[in-house]
C-alpha cells in the first residue's frame, strides 16, 4: 500500500509539472478544436493573435488610399441554380463580416458587420496562398529560381524522402504535386486537422511536410493539398534568405501601401503559416486584388511580372482546366499558381479561403470584390448559402450592375 501511495503521489506531481510546463501548448490545442465553434467562430476570426504566436508586418510609411466613387446600392437578390436569393439575407445568412467593392478603381462599397472594424485584421484561411504565390512570382522575377520545371528537392534536401522528392515547383504551386492528403476539415482525424494541432502545438511545419507521401503522379491530377503551399513558402525562405513577413513587408506591403498592420501566424521555430495564416484589413486585402487586376502593375510601377500574372490566373494543363466533369481533377474550378478559375469567358479569377474568404476580380468590368466571412454554413456542402457557386453569383451581379461610376469625388479618410 505504501509503494501504491508513493507511487500515486509520484504520478501526480509528474502529472501536475507536465501541465505546468505546456499550459500554453494545450490552452492552444483546445482554442484549436473549438476555433470553428459556432458561439466563438465570429470573434476567433477577428482576434487570431490572441490564440498564437504572430509577426507583425507594419504597415507602410506611405500608405496607398482608394480613392472614392459614388457609393452602390447592392443588387436586392440573385439568382443561382433556379433560386432566388435577398442578397440581405444571403450577407447574413453567410456570416459576412465585412464586404468591399471596387470599380475602376474606385471604393464604392465598404460595409463591417458583427463586430469587424475598418483597422481590425480578419483571418485569411487560404486567400493567404495567393499572397505567398505573388511573393514567390517577384522571386521568379529576380532570377532566384532558375526554373519552374527544377525539383523541389533541389532547393529543399530537407524534402528527399519525402512525397515531394522529385516534384517540379510549378506542380506545387497548381496543387498538382500528387501528395496524398486528406483536406476534409470536418473530419477529425484528417491530414488537415492533424496538421492544425500540430501547430497549435508549436511543432515544425516544415518537419510536418516531410511526413506525407506520394499517391499520384505529379502534373497529372489536382488535388487540393494545403501543405503544397507550406512547401512553396520553404522555397521562399530558402531562396531569399529573408522570413515570409521580412520579404512581404519589403517586397510587397510597402510597394503596394498597406494601409494597416498585417500578421502571420507562426510556429515555434518562427515559420509562418504559409497556407493561411496571414490576417489583414478588408481594404489591404483589396490591393493584392488591385496589384492582380493591373496585371502586377501598381500606380507605374512593375511589382510582379506580367508574365507571372497570366501563370498565375491561366490554367495550362487538362487537369487545371475548370469544368464539374473533369476527370482529372477533385474539383470544377480551374487552377493556376493558387488562383482559383471559374468557368467564363470574362478572365475572373479569385482567392478563396474556408469559411468563404474571398478576394474576387472581374477584368471586364474592372472589379474587385473582397468578403471576409465566418460562414457556418460552410460545414453544410449542400446548403446554398455555405457554396461558392451561390456567392460567385452575387459577385457578378454586383460586377455587373454597376460598370458605369463616375470618377473619384474625394479621398476616404
């Protein structure tokens, strides 16, 4: 009995120690699994920092401000798939939190709800990834890759082994890298959420990455692997020498006039988390669709190359091609260099995140839409209010119904 008593005695103070030492790791953990919590979800989106480590990237010194056009009247309803929505309950319906139009240019639409702030940073989710593609395109621009078609593993031995060992850049960046991966968020054991409690606990992204395998081969099939955009945000470290935040802040924030603070979630060895973990202010979100829209021009100036642009927006390859029966893709959007492509025949292109995310842009028309979200109708795949499909309807209406604006009458404050 005297060895059972010391021996529990014992246990508890291991015990007592263990949770003394990782408090923080396992608060983490449990934020994580309860992040998408439908009583939490709206002020988890608003407040990532609080649950994380981050790095700031501070606005720029000389920020960029839209200038202003006549304010629109959003269409009353739309129409996807036979169905007519009241595009104010489809905005409420959705859990918008904050909706930006832009037109020629101009601010005509700027709209917060449930709590969200013109200065307050939303969680990307995966609109992230196009901002990691641009970084990675002024890299290419640079000269600091030699070729898209060279292997990962040729800048990243890290990665023999690996499912990405012999895996050309450019299939990474088209989610064609053939890396097994489960990408369902409401399953609880999937690569996904695996991955989003190793995080949580502060583990090595890039370690995380060496784990996966390879299931097809590569260039032939897209699949939707968020760790392929880890990967090219390795690259981007390797070859600048420079943090994810370093080189945006440089490169990228203070080219384009960052109006606000942004931040990257990170691990603990510093890594950002390349695949959506940036947060930004609604009208910052809008300028990366601006640089996009310009074809990477900004104010005069060649931020990214034209030619990285049409990459990224153009899908080159029978499986990127959008379409709901393409065999050789999980998906009926189109791909390019983490863009996504519609079917169309008016050029759009758009970022997406889970929890709908969106920075949409229509070079017809000349628009650029941006809509932060904490859609818990997202976990229903078949409720409209919770599809792409359906938003992608309001988008054009919107782009649409207001071509004709007038020319800027003032500056926003």
């Amino acid at each position: 009995m005297k060895i059972l008593k010391r021996t529990s005695i014992l246990l508890l103070f291991v015990l007592l120690a263990f949770g003394i030492l990782y408090f923080n790791k396992i608060k983490k953990v449990y934020q994580a699994i309860h992040l998408f919590d439908e009583d939490k979800i709206v002020n988890n989106f608003l407040n990532m920092d609080e649950f994380t480590s981050h790095k700031v990237v501070e606005k720029s010194a000389n920020p960029f401000i839209f200038p202003k056009g006549k304010t629109i009247e959003l269409p009353k309803s739309f129409e996807y798939d036979g169905q007519t929505f009241q595009t104010k309950k489809y905005l409420d319906s959705s859990a918008t939190t904050g909706l930006l139009v832009l037109q020629n240019d101009q601010l005509v639409f700027e709209e917060y709800y449930l709590g969200h702030q013109q200065d307050n940073q939303h969680i990307s989710w995966s609109v992230a990834k196009s901002f990691v593609s641009a970084m990675l395109g002024i890299a290419y621009d640079r000269g600091l890759i030699k070729n898209l078609d060279s292997k990962i593993d040729e800048y990243l031995p890290e990665l023999k082994g690996s499912g990405y060992e012999g895996v050309k850049i450019k299939d990474i960046l088209q989610m064609s890298s053939g890396v097994k991966f489960n990408e369902d968020y409401f399953d609880q054991f999937s690569d996904i959420n695996r991955y989003g409690r190793t995080f949580a606990w502060g583990a090595s992204q890039n370690n995380f990455a060496t784990t996966l395998v390879n299931e097809k081969p590569p260039g032939t099939y897209n699949h939707y692997v968020s760790i392929d955009t880890h990967v090219i945000g390795m690259l981007l470290v390797k070859i600048t020498g420079q943090s994810i935040t370093d080189f945006m802040k440089e490169n990228l924030w203070d080219k384009i006039g960052g109006e606000f603070d942004a931040y990257w979630l990170n691990d603990d060895t510093g890594m950002e988390m390349a695949l959506g973990g940036l947060n930004v202010c609604l009208r910052d979100y809008a300028k990366l669709g601006t640089l996009f829209l310009h074809k990477g021009n900004w104010q005069g100036n060649q931020i990214v190359s034209e030619e990285w642009v049409k990459m990224s927006t153009t899908p080159d390859a029978p499986h990127l091609i959008p379409g709901k029966n393409n065999p050789n893709s999980a998906h009926d959007m189109g791909y390019g260099f983490q863009w996504w492509i519609p079917e169309g025949n008016e050029g759009e292109f758009l970022a997406r995140g889970i929890y709908n995310q969106f920075i949409y842009i229509n070079p017809t028309t000349q628009t650029v839409i941006v809509k932060n979200s904490a859609n818990r109708n997202f976990r229903d795949g078949e409720n409209p209010y919770g599809m792409i499909h359906t938003v992608m309807e309001l988008f054009r209406d919107i782009a649409h119904q207001n071509q004709k604006l007038e020319q800027p009458v003032e500056e926003i404050e």
